[in-house]
C-alpha cells in the first residue's frame, strides 16, 4: 500500500488503483495487462449501470446507487448572491453489514 505523508495531502495506507491491478496479477498469476483489463471492465460495469439510474449490489460488499436531488435556491458565499444550484444526480455507496463488521474486528484487533 500506497504510505503517503499525511502533510503531503495524501492518505496514509490508501490503496490506488495501480496497486489493485498488481495485487489482482500476483493473486491471479495473470499479466499486469490482463489485470488492468479485468480491473477496468470491473470499474466500467460499475459506472454503466450507475449511468442507466441502476443499482450495483455486490453482497457483503455494499450497494452503488444513484441519489436524485432537485435544484434549489443557494447564495455565493463569498458575494452573498441568490444563485439556482440545477438539479443532479449522484453516486451514493451503502457499506454492505460483512463488511462493516471485517473492518470493526479488524480494528478491535489492533
């Protein structure tokens, strides 16, 4: 994992994705290549389906979904003028209750 100095802006132990490819090539004892295609279609069914207004349930894992918001009236902080913020939607992640409950005993254990 990725040990980046916290004063640096980065997270200390945050995985990136090149990271994700390599572990899934070691594991897999496939290519790095051949990784990076698995890791990518992963990423863009993901997206895909989000695009559509669809749900991606992974179980034990946690759920994608898309949060519709409406527009509304907001100011410009720094002028103070009435602005309409459009509507949009979102990408929103539900941590599924395995999960939760690997990183919780996890972190009891250290």
């Amino acid at each position: 994992m990725d040990l980046e100095e916290p004063e640096l802006g980065g997270l200390v132990g945050a995985m990136v994705k090149s990271e994700l490819i390599e572990a899934l090539a070691e594991r897999t004892d496939i290519t790095l290549s051949k990784a990076e295609e698995v890791v990518e279609l992963f990423f863009n069914a993901i997206t895909d389906t989000l695009c559509t207004g669809d749900r991606v349930e992974i179980r034990g894992f946690g759920a994608f979904t898309v949060r519709e918001y409406k527009a509304y009236e907001g100011r410009n902080p720094k002028t103070g003028e009435k602005i309409v913020v459009p509507p949009k939607r979102l990408p929103f992640w539900k941590t599924g209750m395995e999960l939760k409950q690997r990183v919780d005993s996890a972190a009891i254990g250290k």
